[in-house]
C-alpha cells in the first residue's frame, strides 16, 4: 500500500513538473521560401531568435518572458512579417497557401481572439477605436484587452482608462500592460493653462537627476519631442532661433525626449544645435513626463511663467515668438 502511495506522489510531482515546464513552440509551413534563409523572432523590436527554412519549414522553440507575449516572426528584410500572440504552447504557423501577414496561427487562445477581431475591424471604415474598445469591455480576461487599452489610454484620457481598466481580470491588471495602464493613472495629472505646473524628475543628457523646478525665475518652454518624429525635426530649426533670440532676456526650453533609443536621441540634439536642457527616462511613449501632462502627440508643449502658471500651450513659430515678446519687452 506504501508503495501505490509512493507511486502516485511521484507521479503528481512529475505532472507538475511537466506543467512547469511547459514553454512556447513554433512549427511553421511556408511556400516558394529558399532553403536556408533565416527567419526572425522579434519581442519589443530587439531579435531573440532565429532558425533556417529547410523545405519550406521552420521550427522555433524559444523562451519567451511571459506567458502570453506579441512577437513578431520576419524574414531579415521584412518582406514577409506577422505579428502574433505567443503563449507557452505548441503553436503552428501555416503561410503555405498565402503571405507571413495572413499565415493561419494556431495554438494560442490570444491570437485566436485577436484574429477575429482585426478579420471583423478589416470589413469596417476606419476609425476602429470604438470597435476595440468594445472588445475590451466584452473580453476582460484576454492579454489583447489589456493591450489594446494601454495603447490607448493617453488617447482616451484617465477618467475613461479607469473605466475600462476597472472591468480587467485580476490577472490582466497584474500582466505588464496592465501595470502600464496602472501607472499611467497613476501618474496623469493633465494640467490645463491657467493652473500651476506639475514637477517630475527625469536625467538630462550626462545621466543627472533634473527637475522642471530646478528653473526659476524664467519663462520655460516645457517642449516634447522625439529624434524619430519628422514634423518635431521640421520645428528645431525655428526653435533655435526663438531660443537665440530671448534666452538672453529669461526665456528657457527644457525638452522631454520620447526616445528609448539615447544614441539617436544624442545624435539629433547635436545634430539639430539643440542647446538648451535636455531630459529623458528613454521609455518612448511611456515617458514619465509625457503620463503626468497627458500627450498624445508630439510635438507639444506648455510655455510656464515665472510664477509657475501654465500660460500656453502647443505654441510654435510666430504665435511663440508673438507670446514671448509680449512677456519679455
């Protein structure tokens, strides 16, 4: 009788080990793919993996870092790509009778709810937002609710974020996106012209500690940019000459980079003779800055007085130097 007792303990101890180890696969089909070309796996834009085709098939199995994450399967030149939820299964990945991008992906319940939301949303008129959202609100358990809602969420603004977030699963409020909805709550305060300033805290471009309040006793230009984004670029060179002009009389810019990558986002402060104060906690959209004042798009920015009002806000060109001669005579 022992021994039976023994027996099935150690049986349970294997299932759960079994059940542990459980971890994600990829068998994948392809057509008209020449043998030994590589494909990629991609997790938040940074290559983890790789395998060659071999007679039109591939295999991946790699150790993704949560148990349902969106990766991205290409070859090295993106001419055959396809976003995918990954989970801790065996998958497969059927591109044999069409493209990477409309591969049929099995395997995974995410991707399964993602499929028939995007094939819906694709017999629709832009925009979706509406249609997703209601998504949100109808599939509280699922990772793509939870993602979805995060990327949306300085676009819907705090009041309407804590509605949605409100109906997430516990699980999906623990998930990463759902901590970034979390901290984006949070963190919004959205003030408006007419009230005081919100301080934060951020490292400028040697790594040290900076404060917007650190500036006193000038007007400040509070400018949100980005190195990748084109019509902030476009903007630089009319700001350096607002700059040149009435930093001498009390005028400052402290600019809050969206970047996550600091070689560009040094590159393009040289590049464009960006000579005023500079900070960043290079998390792109999730900048800690951008959460408090509530961006949506850059560029942006709030003109603060002296006092510490908020004066203005989106000024550029002419209506910024218009507002600051008129505050700087």
């Amino acid at each position: 009788m022992k021994k039976i007792i023994f027996g099935i303990i150690i049986l349970q101890i294997l299932s759960c080990n079994e059940k542990e180890e459980a971890r994600f696969s990829l068998n994948g089909k392809t057509s008209g793919i020449e043998n030994g070309t590589f494909i990629y796996l991609d997790i938040d834009n940074k290559t983890i993996d790789s395998t060659k085709v071999e007679n039109n098939t591939f295999v991946f199995n790699s150790k993704i870092p949560n148990p349902q994450t969106q990766i991205v399967i290409r070859k090295k030149d993106f001419s055959q790509y396809r976003f995918l939820w990954a989970e801790n299964k065996p998958m497969t990945f059927d591109a044999t009778k069409t493209n990477f991008k409309n591969a049929n992906v099995t395997g995974s319940e995410a991707e399964k709810l993602s499929q028939l939301l995007y094939t819906r949303l694709d017999t629709i008129p832009r925009p979706w937002l509406k249609y997703e959202l209601d998504f949100v609100s109808k599939n509280p358990n699922s990772i793509v609710s939870s993602s979805i809602l995060s990327t949306y969420s300085t676009t819907l603004g705090k009041e309407k974020t804590i509605e949605l977030y409100s109906k997430l699963s516990l699980k999906n409020k623990n998930s990463r996106f759902g901590k970034e909805i979390m901290r984006y709550i949070e963190l919004n305060k959205e003030p408006k012209v007419g009230e005081q300033f919100v301080d934060f805290e951020l490292e400028n471009l040697n790594g040290e500690l900076k404060k917007l309040s650190n500036i006193s006793g000038k007007i400040v230009l509070l400018e949100f940019w980005a190195s990748w984004c084109g019509p902030c670029r476009q903007e630089n060179p009319n700001l350096v000459k607002t700059y040149e002009k009435f930093n001498p009389k009390g005028f400052e810019i402290l600019a809050v980079s969206l970047d996550q990558d600091r070689e560009s986002w040094l590159k393009a402060v040289k590049k464009d003779n960006l000579n005023w104060i500079h900070v960043s906690d290079l998390k792109g959209q999730k900048n800690k800055a951008s959460l408090i004042y509530g961006i949506n798009g850059i560029p942006d920015n709030f003109l603060i007085a002296e006092n510490g009002k908020i004066i203005g806000r989106n000024l550029r060109g002419e209506k910024l130097n218009q507002k600051l001669l008129e505050l700087l005579q």
